[in-house]
C-alpha cells in the first residue's frame, strides 16, 4: 500500500530517468510493462 502513496508509480519514475539520459520507450512497451506489473489494474487487485 505504501507504494501507492507518491504520486505515479515506479515506472513512471523510471521512465523520468530514462527520459535524461535522452532514452525513449515507444507507448506499446510502457503498456506491455504496465500489464506485466499489473500497474493496469485498480489498487484494490494491485
């Protein structure tokens, strides 16, 4: 639960980093990540 607290979640920050180092992740792979995390689903089932 403590994870949901700061705003976005780890692969938003991750993505933040990625972003300074001029790397870019096309949209598909940050939504296949997303559902392989489960960071798509609601909190309740997270």
């Amino acid at each position: 639960m403590l994870i949901q607290v700061p705003p976005g979640d780890n692969l938003t920050t991750h993505f933040a980093k990625l972003g300074k180092t001029n790397e870019i992740m096309d949209k598909a792979s940050v939504d296949n990540l997303r559902a392989r995390f489960g960071l798509d689903q609601p909190l309740h089932v997270q």
